[in-house]
C-alpha cells in the first residue's frame, strides 16, 4: 500500500476519513482520476485504496463507531518509523497521546495513532518489509 518507501521518518501512506465515502470517491475519480479499490476492514466495512492507474496513492477510511462521533472528517497522515512500540514510548516520554492501542493490519504493518503536544492527529506504522 505504500506511495514512498518505508525509509524512517518520511511520510508513508495518507487517508480521508470520509462519512460520505460515494460522493468522496466522485470528487477524486472527477477531480484527479483516481480510481478505487475495495479491501474488507477486520472489524467490519469497507476500506477503499485509492489508485492512479495502478499505483495505490492513499486511502479511504469510513469513520464508523462512537470513537469518531466528534471527528472531522480530514486526512490522516502515516510517517514510517523504525519500531513503532519503541517510537511511541519515546513519543509518550515526551508529551503524545496514544489514541488506541497499537494495532497490526496483516500484509500492511504495525500501526499507532497518536496526537503529539500540540494536539495534531498523526499516524505512524511500522510497514510489512516488501
């Protein structure tokens, strides 16, 4: 799934979460001419990839769930870190939040999703070799 490689510290992977995901997928098949393709969520769902031809270029992602009642719909940036466990522990010593318990999405990676001091949501995963 990734747009760039898994190098340490660059952005890897970016996704709108959209309550709306039809009409998202219209304005981006309109507007950039991508394309969309299905991938079953665990928890139920569906994820839409985001292609140019058949380059996956990001990530569509329904917000379903209590969690999400008072989140925007927005896009939500990935950064690749070395060991995402390590990197989070770092990240709390130093004033981030963990927003959900860090999760594996198989064939994808290890995932955290935190919100840093000054209160921005970010991604960070370690990917799947490839």
């Amino acid at each position: 799934m990734a747009q760039q490689s898994g190098a340490h510290g660059h952005f890897y992977w970016n996704e709108l979460m959209s309550r709306d995901a039809e009409k998202a997928k219209k304005f981006y098949t309109g507007t950039l001419g991508w394309s969309f393709e299905a991938m079953p969520m665990p928890e139920g769902g569906t994820y839409w990839v985001a292609k140019m031809g058949e380059t996956p270029v990001g990530g569509l992602f329904p917000p379903v769930g209590p969690q999400f009642d008072s989140v925007p719909e927005s896009w939500m940036s990935y950064l690749a870190v070395d060991d995402v466990d390590a990197r989070v522990k770092k990240a709390q010593g130093l004033g981030a939040t963990l927003m959900k318990p860090i999760f594996e999405v198989p064939g994808v990676g290890r995932i955290a999703i935190l919100t840093e001091p000054g209160g921005a949501a970010i991604g960070w995963m370690t990917p799947v070799p490839k």
